[in-house]
C-alpha cells in the first residue's frame, strides 16, 4: 500500500512537468504525394515562425551508402528544401528546379537544404540534385556527402509535377500567402 501511495504522490508531484507547452513547430502540409510502391510520401509544408511563413519541399528520407546502393534506415532525419516566404517564391523554386528534367542525364545543380532530425532548421548545407533516368522514368536524385558516405533521396517527375500542381491550386486558394 506505501508503494502505491508513493507512486501517486510522485506522479502527482511531477504532473507539471507533463503539462509543459511544446516548443515543436507547426507543419502545415500543403500538398503530400504518397509513393504507392514504397509507402514514402513527399510534401510542400508551410512551417510559420513568429508569424512569417516558410515554405519547405520535403524529399523524404534518405538513404545511406555508396552512389550505388542505398539502404533506407533512418526514419528521424529528412531533407527539406526551402522554397521561400510566400506561395509565388515556392512556386518559383519548384519551377526552377522543375527546368532540371528537361537538362542532359546526369547535369548537376547545387541548392541548400536542412537535413534535420524531424523539421528543418535555419542551419542549412550544400545539397546536389541531378537529373537521374532509370530506364523510362526521369527522377530528381537528392544527394549529401557525409563522412565518406552519401545520403540520397530521389523524387520522380510524376510526383514533383502533382506536388507543383498542388501548390498552384493551393495558391488559387489561399490568395493572402501569395
């Protein structure tokens, strides 16, 4: 009987601690892509701080290994891509990097990216994005060099242009973010 009284008491005395207020930021997902053979999904989220919109490609998770072969491990650290303040800088952004299909196979551009655990921070680094062909499939391969390791994510032409549709739609709507 003291145990379980002590046991109530502390969970009572450290109650407050629960009761904290989160200090997680708040993703808005604009447009999600969910991939149907692997399950991974792909965003354009707004995440505001202090009242000033930021707009974020989400690549999803990336692989680790050499430029070969890549094994999906780590499901806390994800690549996001800042698109800009409002819904015409994103827009803008996504049709920049949209040019990068139409390039010769294996052209390069050097973008920056936050590849955070969970959510982006303003800390940002050199992210490589090149135009990648698999046989008939035309992809965006999204690659950090880290300790002699390469993380990549690639992002399927299909699903970039539903995402990029979406934000226009989403535009279309919300007038006051453009």
């Amino acid at each position: 009987m003291k145990k379980i009284a002590a046991f109530i008491a502390a969970l009572i005395c450290t109650a407050g601690l629960f009761a904290q207020s989160s200090k997680l930021p708040d993703v808005r997902e604009l447009v999600t892509i969910e991939n149907e053979n692997t399950g991974e999904s792909v965003d354009i989220v707004n995440i505001p701080v202090d009242g000033v919109n930021r707009y974020f490609l989400h690549v999803g998770n990336m692989g680790i290994g050499d430029k070969v072969i890549q094994i999906s491990l780590d499901p806390v650290y994800r690549l996001y891509i800042p698109l800009g303040n409002n819904i015409t800088d994103a827009i803008a952004a996504m049709e920049e990097l949209k040019t990068l299909f139409a390039e010769p196979k294996g052209t390069m551009r050097e973008i920056q990216g936050s590849f955070k655990p969970f959510f982006p921070t303003d800390e940002t680094e050199t992210v490589q994005v090149y135009n990648y062909r698999l046989i008939a499939e035309k992809k965006l391969r999204f690659v950090i060099e880290r300790d002699g390791y390469s993380r990549v994510a690639y992002l399927p032409k299909s699903e970039f242009g539903s995402l990029l549709r979406g934000l226009k739609f989403y535009g279309k709507m919300h007038k006051s973010e453009m």
